[in-house]
C-alpha cells in the first residue's frame, strides 16, 4: 500500500492504534507499549521496508530513541520516536524485523546504556569489555571536568 | 614417394666458418680481461679511508630508516604525500614502507590512536627488530590533540610507545615531517657503540 502523504499516514495509525499516536509532519511519537506493533504494521502493511538508522537522545528527564524507517516505493520516511524512563531504560529490539537493528541496537546500548529486550547478542560493539559507563550520557565524566575545569 | 633429407652428420661451409670464429674466441679468451683503471687518479689509488666504527654504523642506520606501514589516522595523508615524488623522502634512503614490522625499524605514528588499537601498535613496536626509533607526528600523536580527555583516545603515543622526535601540526606539512625526520637523523648520528648494544 502506498502512502500519499503525513496526513494520510496519521490517519492510517489513528484508526489501527487508537489515540496514543501523535504525528507532526514525519516525526512520529509513540509509546513503549505499542512500539513493536507500530513498527510491524508500517513494515509489513505500509510498505517501510527499510530501516535507515537507530538513535537516541540524553534528555534531561528522559532517553529519547530515535528510528529513521523509509519506504522506497513512495520515496517517503517516517522518524519514530519513542520515550523511555532514565533510570533502567529497557525497550523492545527489533532485530526480528530488521536484521541490521542488531548492530545499531548494541551501538545504542554501548554508548547510552539503553537495554534491548529479546535482542539475541546484546553486548558492547564500539567500546571494549569491561569499560565503565556509557559514554555518551550527559552525566559521563570526563577527565578535565572531573578536575573542576 | 620419399622426400629427400639431407643427412644429420653433414655440416656445411657457413657451419664450419662459425665453429671457427667460437673456437678462436674461446682460445684466446681464457684469461679475465683487466678492469679499467685510467679513470682512477694516482693519490686516490695509494689512499686508505680513516673512520670510527661509531659513525660507519651510524651512517648505515640513519640513511636507511625503513619505516613499518602502521598508520592510524589522517596524518597518514601527510605522510603519503611526503613518501611520494614531490617531497620524496627517498632522498633519506626511507622510500621502502615494509609491511612487516621484522623488516622495519621506524615506527611513525600518525593520527588519533583508540584505546581499542593501542594493544595492536604496542604489539608491531614490540615486534620490531632492535635498533627501532618512533616519530609521533600530529597533535593527535604528541598529546591525543583535541581528543586528549576523550573517554576512548589514548593522550599521545608515548603512553604506548617510547617517542624519539614529536612532529607537532594538525596535521603537519610534509616540509615539518621531513624536519623532524632530519633531527632523527642528527639523533641516531650520537649513538656510540660503547653506551649500550642498542639505541639507548
């Protein structure tokens, strides 16, 4: 099926999810609990076959994830974003439908400390074993601010 | 019918002529000829060359760095272009990289170096046949530039790897590697043999 604009998608996503789903232009934001679904249905019915990147942002009240998904037929890209709690963020992989979310989901994890659920090799990928932290947080320290400026 | 063949045995006037001219040759040519000496003046021929085996060793070593191909980041560009025919390092006798640490004795770091690919280069300077010298060339090399309070970038070589000269730039001019590489030369002419077996 092809999806002539944003307004269309909207309304696509407000009929099968129901409220929860708010979209500005190409941003949509989600919730945790109907991430998976969402995604499934925009690969499998909506023709978002490919999965352009995973990322995620250090808010100060919450991790912001971050999912580039574009659709080759109709040359069109949905971002999906999603908020998940600061202090043990945990959210579904979705590797089972898009296998190249294995490797930017341990690039997430290594560096902002984000848990992939039912993600089949969860472990660091830029980093090495046994480093302390995940870098890229805003409350990682560093040497020379560790010293007061 | 039968096809005429001229016998096997049979040798003819231009065969025997050539035979002649080899066996000639051959018979007067069983001595080695003279090597030409006219060219050579007569004071050069009485003289003898004085020297200490100081600086024969150390005009062998400091003309023939042969640097190993362990490059880590842009500097290498610099280098490139400083291996290659406008600035020619060959001119110092250093144009071969070898791709084996055994055969090489300079290690030139350029650029960044990662925690992650420090063991790897403590491992190809380890691996390098005594005596072996190391230039850090770019900020990056000297003190990890501007990534030296990164959380993954090791701030310079010399935590890794004892350093001869630094080539500070970011990254230098292929003129500034060349003048680092002429104050190694001026360096490796002050080994003595009586200090150690090595460099140091």
């Amino acid at each position: 099926m092809n999806i002539a604009d944003n307004q269309e998608l909207s309304s696509h996503l407000r009929t099968h999810f129901g409220e929860g789903i708010i979209v500005h232009g190409e941003y949509v934001e989600i919730t945790i609990g109907k991430f998976e679904r969402v995604a499934k249905y925009l690969k499998e019915s909506l023709g978002y076959e490919f999965l352009s990147m995973i990322t995620a942002i250090d808010y100060i009240d919450y991790f912001e994830l971050v999912y580039r998904i574009e659709a080759f037929q109709n040359k069109a890209t949905v971002q999906l974003k999603l908020k998940c709690e600061k202090v043990k963020p945990v959210v579904p992989s979705l590797s089972h439908l898009w296998y190249g979310a294995r490797l930017q989901e341990r690039e997430v994890y290594d560096l902002f400390g984000i848990e992939f659920s039912n993600h089949p090799n969860l472990k660091r990928i830029v980093l090495w074993e046994g480093f302390q932290g995940y870098p890229l947080r805003k409350d990682f320290k560093v040497k020379s601010y560790d010293a007061g400026n | 019918m039968e096809i005429e063949r001229e016998p096997l045995t049979s040798s003819t006037e231009i065969e025997n002529h050539e035979g002649a001219i080899i066996e000639d040759l051959r018979a007067s040519s069983q001595n080695p000829l003279s090597d030409p000496t006219e060219w050579l003046e007569k004071t050069i021929e009485r003289n003898i060359l004085l020297t200490t085996v100081d600086a024969a060793i150390n005009w062998a070593r400091k003309t023939s760095l042969w640097p190993v191909t362990a490059f880590t980041a842009c500097c290498t560009f610099e280098f490139i272009g400083a291996s290659s025919s406008r600035f020619d390092i060959a001119r110092f006798g250093m144009e071969v990289l070898r791709a084996s640490p055994r055969q090489a004795d300079l290690l030139v770091c350029g650029g960044t170096l990662t925690w992650k690919m420090a063991p790897q280069i403590k491992r190809l300077y380890e691996q390098m046949a005594e005596p072996k010298w190391v230039i850090a060339m770019g900020a990056c090399a000297i003190s990890g530039g501007i990534f030296h309070d990164s959380y993954s970038v090791v701030p310079g070589y010399n935590h890794i790897v004892p350093v001869d000269v630094y080539v500070p730039g970011c990254p230098p001019r292929p003129e500034t590697l060349l003048a680092g590489i002429e104050n190694l030369r001026r360096k490796i002419a002050q080994n003595s043999i009586k200090k150690s077996g090595t460099k140091r």
